[in-house]
C-alpha cells in the first residue's frame, strides 16, 4: 500500500506541476500586449509600467513561470486587477457556493439515477425501462444553459415556486442543483442499469436466491453492492463535467460562486482572477480523483498489487 | 422510426450548415414593428428583442453550429488519432511524454479549459474552433494509444514488418483500419459534444459575435426576456436538444452495431 501511495502522490504532483504550468502559459494566449487589453487604451504609459512590473511580464518567460510557480507554493496567488485585493481571498469568499452547489446536484443525481437504474435493469425491456432509458437519453443531451432558462420559466415566472436566481436559503438551491445534476443522473442511471443487469447474472446471486433470501435482500445487498462499484469509478470521472457544468450553471443563476467568478473576471480582463479560478478547480478535481483511487486501492488489493507487478 | 427521425434531423443540420448562405435568409435585418412578436402564421418562430425574424436567425445558427462540428471533430480527430498511434507504435520517451500530457490535460474539466483558452484568445468563431480542437484532441490519442498497443503486437503486423514495409505503411493499412470503429463512435459523440460546448461558448459571450447567429447566443439573448417572449429561448434551445439527441441515438446505435464495449 505504501509503494502504491507513494507512487500514486508523485504522479499527482507531477499533474498538478503541469497543470500550474498550463495555467501560467494562458496569459500568453491573450493576442497583443496583455498589459494594453487589461487596461484599455486610454491608460497613461506609466500606469502600464507599473502593471507590467507588478505582473513581472518584463522578464524572460522562464523567469516569470518560476516566479508564479514559488508564488503558488508560498500561496500567493496575487492582486485582483478590478477589484484590487488579493485574489486568495476573493476565492475564499466563493468556494463554499460552489462546494454547496455541487454537493446539492450530486445528491440530487444519486438520488434519481440509483432507483432508475435499478428499476430499469429488474425490469429490464418493460415500459419502465423503456421510460428511464428514454429519461436518460434526453438528461446527457439537454445543455444545462438550456434547461436552467426552462425550469426558471416553468417554476420561478409561471409557477413561482422558486426564486429565479441566488443561493438565499434551501429554496433557491432546488433550481441550480436539478440543473446541474439532471446530466450527471442521466449517465449514472445507464451505468447502474449496465453494471447491474452484468451483476444478476453472476453465479453468487444465485446462490443468494437459491439460500431463500428474499428478492428485494438479494438485489439491495448483494447485487446493488457489487454493482455500484463501476458506478463509483465513473463518479470520479465525471466530477470533473460537474465542475466544469458548475461554471455554466452559477452564471445561469447568478449563483455567487468560483464559477460565476471565473467568467465575470474573463468578462473584466482580470486575467490574474481567471488563471487562479482555473487553477483552483483543476486542482479540486486531481485531489477528488487521487482520494477516489487511494479509497479504492484500499479497499480493493488487486489494484495496489496489480498496478506494481 | 425514432432512429429514422434522428438520422432526418442530422441531415436537415448538415444540408443547412453546408448551403445556408445559399438560402435567401436576412438574419440580421431589424424590423421594429416586429419586436419580441410571438410566431404567427406569417412568421412561423416569431421575432426576437431587435426584430431580427428567429426563423432566419435559427437557420444561420444551424450554419454556426455545424461549422464549428465539422471543423473541431475533423482537427481534433486527426491530431489526437496522430499523435495516439505514433506515440503508442514508437514507444520510448515519445510515448511517456504523450501519457504525461494527457494526464495534465485530463486534469482540467473539459469544458473549463475551453472556457479558459476562449476567453483568453478573445471571442470569434477561429478561437471557439481553436478552442476546442485544443481540449478535444485528448481522447483521440488517448483511445487510439490504447488500440495501437493491443493491435501492434499482433502476427499481421509482425508479417507486415518482416516483409519490410515501412511505419507509414503499417500504421496506415494494417492498423487504422482495425482501430475505425472506436475512433468512429468516439468522433460520433464528439459531435455531440462539440455543438453542445460551442453553443455554451456563445451563451457565455465568449462565442461567434453579434450580429451572426449562435444557438447559443439566441438562448442567452431569450433569458432576458422570458417573461413577455418566452419563445426566444424556447426556438433556438428545442433545435440545439434535437441535434444533440438525434447525435446520441447514432452513437448509441453505432455502438450497439459495431459492437463496442464502452468504455
């Protein structure tokens, strides 16, 4: 377990060392002289200087990776360009709006694509099937930046259930968690349909159902159980076009999080602001994926083992 | 029939992206009196906040999106699928650094990097293009690495390289044609993909600009004024979800008949 750690830690470092790099070079990307698109042309030629020293663009390239690198590490992610404070804690005041927005739609998503999948692989080829499957089909292919504007024309200006945008209390939540979550359901529940018709057929569930355990044990414990296993993995997997879907969804919802941020900071040319909200997400999904393996190595041997030999 | 439907969808999308500027379409001219009408039997969709008939400009949007499809599945398809097999067939420090930056890469939520390079390279349908090639080529090298290391070890090629034929050779007639039907589901739903991400980019401004047409930037547009024109946002998304479905039923099918466990 200890070789697999260690080797697992070093390739996350190397990612994260990447992905910093990656990050560092996008402000390369802006076309011209970045220093004149951030502050228009109407600034004077000395407050150009003075950003361009701030930003350290005036040295050699190698010179500035490293300093952005040491900045990281020392946790200096810098100033904000529009608002003038540093961009630590700007990120500090979002984050938990983005972690409660995506910890409500995952809930959501578990909550609907377990019993479908489930109900759809028992009653396999039935209407029910026919139903979660077509639920399915139209749940990975609905943008989310579409159907945010439909459930606020249905629940918030027609029906008036909900507010129409905002994180003010557990009502406001309900919009921007279905949003979100509906794609992330629609692909679980083909997953736990998938994995749990391939888990009816193995020999240990006969074996269950031949020791006289009623059906419903048979399924929810041994069948569900070995299952979800492949859901899980997938979960992983697809976290990232939950974080990524958050960005959309918080604009769609004003919802006052890192997503909503990074696009306002693009929208402001605070380059800064959007390098660090890219670096902070990205680094949120490698540390999610790295805990999901090292839960599973642990729970499961034949990775740790396999993996070394 | 509901595949029949799908396929009926694609080709309508295919024939507008190709010969929409043949068509005697105005997308961008305003007729005031017309402002925020609902559809009626004259104009079938109805106007949006400037005038501009939605007929029109879903029809140019269909130009947008088919477009930006076209061009993204085609570079990031042949980029990844070159890269993929070139590394996994020459092995050695070229095959370590392609897995280490693809790991980097993977480490980024799609859609986020995308976000990040178009707002940086500044809005325009080049840099959506550019864009989005740059994160999609990912899956093509990662999917055509793994084929080419399960396939190149096997007793055709090994005749092939006894024969003395050349890599080009090997790589082009004896492999590519085994590694086809993977690479063909995946491109498949990375249409999909594709005309979901550009349509995102134009919601978030970051897309094709005003004046031309996105879907995107239509159902943008149509949030804000929901309430007195709610067919502003519902035209342009219904045609965005019907493409992206019809797009899946293939790839569903496809998969089905080429027999392809997924992934």
């Amino acid at each position: 377990m200890l070789r697999y750690l260690i080797r697992r830690l070093a390739g996350a470092l190397v990612v994260i060392l990447g992905v910093s790099c990656l990050v560092f070079l996008l402000i390369q990307l802006v076309p011209g002289d970045p220093v004149e698109v951030m502050l228009g042309e109407s600034a004077s030629s000395a407050d150009r200087a003075a950003l361009r020293e701030q930003l350290g663009l005036n040295q050699p390239l190698l010179v500035q990776l490293w300093q952005y690198l040491s900045g990281l590490a020392r946790g200096d992610l810098g100033i904000s360009l529009f608002s003038q404070r540093p961009i630590g804690e700007l990120l500090l005041e979002r984050i938990p709006a983005t972690l409660l927005l995506t910890v409500t739609a995952l809930g959501f998503a578990l909550l609907l694509a377990v019993p479908l999948g489930v109900l759809a692989a028992l009653r396999k080829d039935s209407l029910w099937d026919t139903g979660a499957m077509g639920f399915a089909l139209l749940g990975v292919s609905i943008p989310n930046f579409w159907l945010g504007p439909l459930l606020i024309l249905l629940f918030s200006l027609w029906l008036g259930w909900f507010p129409v945008s905002g994180a003010e209390g557990p009502g406001a939540w309900v919009l921007p968690a279905l949003t979100l979550g509906t794609g992330l359901a629609a692909i679980l529940s083909r997953m736990v349909r998938s994995s749990l018709l391939e888990v009816l057929q193995e020999d240990y569930m006969r074996t269950a159902r031949a020791k006289g355990l009623s059906p419903t044990r048979v399924v929810w414990v041994h069948g569900l159980r070995n299952a979800l296993l492949p859901v899980i993995t997938l979960l992983g997997l697809q976290l990232g076009a939950l974080l990524g879907g958050a960005v959309i969804t918080e604009t769609v919802f004003s919802w006052p999080g890192i997503g909503s941020l990074t696009i306002e900071a693009i929208q402001r040319r605070d380059y800064p602001l959007v390098q660090a909200c890219v670096l902070l997400i990205s680094l949120a999904y490698v540390l999610v994926n790295l805990a999901t393996d090292l839960v599973y190595a642990w729970i499961d041997p034949r990775i740790r083992l396999g993996e070394g030999s | 029939m509901l595949y029949r439907l799908a396929i009926s969808v694609l080709l309508l999308w295919a024939l507008l992206g190709l010969f929409a500027p043949l068509l005697p379409l105005q997308p961008n001219v305003m007729e005031l009196e017309s402002i925020l009408q609902p559809p009626t039997a004259s104009s079938w969709l109805g106007y949006d906040d400037l005038g501009r008939p939605l007929m029109d400009r879903l029809l140019a949007g269909a130009q947008t999106s088919f477009r930006v499809a076209l061009w993204v599945v085609l570079v990031s398809s042949l980029l990844g699928t070159l890269l993929g097999t070139l590394a996994a067939y020459l092995g050695g420090w070229l095959d370590r650094l392609l897995v280490q930056v693809i790991d980097i890469m993977l480490a980024f939520p799609g859609i986020l990097l995308a976000i990040a390079l178009a707002g940086m390279l500044g809005p325009g349908m080049d840099n959506v293009v550019i864009a989005l090639s740059a994160v999609g080529w990912v899956g093509y090298a990662r999917l055509s690495r793994a084929q080419v290391l399960s396939l190149k070890h096997r007793d055709h090629v090994l005749a092939a390289r006894a024969l003395g034929s050349g890599t080009p050779v090997i790589l082009v007639r004896h492999l590519l044609p085994l590694m086809s039907a993977p690479l063909i589901i995946e491109a498949t739903f990375g249409v999909a993909a594709v005309v979901i991400a550009e349509a995102g980019l134009s919601f978030l401004g970051l897309g094709v600009q005003p004046p031309d047409a996105s879907w995107g930037s239509m159902i943008r547009d149509g949030t804000r004024y929901m309430l007195v024109a709610p067919h502003m946002v519902l035209v342009p998304g219904i045609a965005l979800w019907l493409v992206v479905m019809s797009v899946n039923l293939l790839g569903d099918r496809l998969r089905d008949h080429l027999d392809v466990r997924s992934r």
